[in-house]
C-alpha cells in the first residue's frame, strides 16, 4: 500500500522495475532521469550488493491531478539483475504500488524470462500481494536489436510466455533509444493511481 503522509498532504507510489539480468530495467531508469530532469526530485540513488546495484528516485509527474486533495509522489526502483540476489529484490518489492516486468526480447533470454516472471510471483505471494491483482505492466525491451541481426522473440511468443494469463497491457520498447519508454512508465502510473484511488475510496 502507497505511504500516505498527512502532514505534507503527499501519496507516495511506490513503482519497481522488475526482470532478468541485463534485459534493461536500469537503462529504463537512467532514460527517465535524463529525459524528465525537472520532474524529478531527489538524485538517482544506487544501492551496491556486492556487484549488483539497485536504483531508485523520487518523480514528481505531471498532470496528474490529486488523490483525494493530496499531490503524488513516484517512487522509481530497479531490482538487482542477477538471481543470487532474491533477498534484495524480494525486499526492494515491499510496499509496491505497481510494477513493469521488463523482459529481454533477445531469444537467447527466453527461459530467463519466464524464470523471473515465475519469481516475481512468488515473491509477492510473501507479502500477500498477488500477480495478478497489483498492477502491472509488461516491457518487451531491445526490440531494436533485430534491426542489428540478433535474433529476437516474437510479440506472439513472448506474450504466450508471459502475458497469456495476466493479460495486462504490454508494449515493444527500447530502453536504450527510449522508444515507448515514456509509455510505459505512464502506463504503471496511470494503473497505480487508479488503483490508489480505489482503495483509498
């Protein structure tokens, strides 16, 4: 559940990235702070796990209106990448507001991707949240890749994978040119307020 501070009249949404290793949830992040410097409101903070790194900052969006008389407040996190850091992600999840699963599109990550989704569940299920009830929005990132002959997986394939159950929305991106990056992130802000908003009702 968001943190609601009375005093300053302020929501604070809490939104992670989430995926495997290297598919490009830090790139997403570094794409928002450079592109919508005067929105954000604190430094890109990165926390070390011993050779992994988890980010986060404070963003301030625009023209979204108040809950209930009250400004909002997003807060921006990734998840360490590698597996061996479950603990760190699982912690980094708690209190989430909503959430983008951003998976590698390259073929070669097909089984990584499916592995972390399947983490990510559980992971929520440890904090009584479910998949399929938070929000969530699906990134398939590094679409632009085919364009350099590595071979990519197919929207169909990737949302057999995937999406075939949660059926959220979804979008072809490239975190690294920052195609349908503001999309997305306006998506998981979209959902989350309403979300709130529901729940604060």
């Amino acid at each position: 559940m968001s943190f609601i501070n009375v005093r300053d009249k302020v929501v604070q949404i809490k939104i992670v990235y989430y995926g495997p290793g290297r598919c490009g949830k830090t790139t997403n992040l570094e794409y928002i702070n450079r592109t919508y410097k005067k929105q954000i409101v604190s430094e890109m903070v990165s926390l070390k796990t011993h050779g992994d790194r988890t980010l986060f900052f404070d963003f301030l969006p625009f023209d979204m209106g108040k809950i209930k008389g009250y400004d909002i407040k997003i807060q921006l996190y990734t998840v360490p990448g590698q597996v061996k850091y479950n603990a760190t992600r699982k912690l980094v999840l708690r209190g989430v507001d909503g959430i983008v699963f951003v998976a590698d599109a390259m073929e070669k990550q097909r089984e990584k991707n499916i592995y972390s989704l399947n983490q990510l569940h559980e992971n929520l299920q440890s904090y009584n949240e479910s998949i399929f009830k938070i929000p969530l929005v699906m990134q398939y990132n590094k679409i632009d890749l085919k364009e350099h002959g590595i071979p990519i997986l197919p929207i169909s394939v990737l949302q057999k994978d995937l999406n075939s159950r949660l059926k959220v929305p979804f979008f072809e991106a490239s975190a690294i040119t920052g195609y349908n990056v503001a999309a997305t992130l306006k998506k998981i802000i979209f959902s989350s307020v309403i979300s709130i908003q529901k729940k604060l009702l």
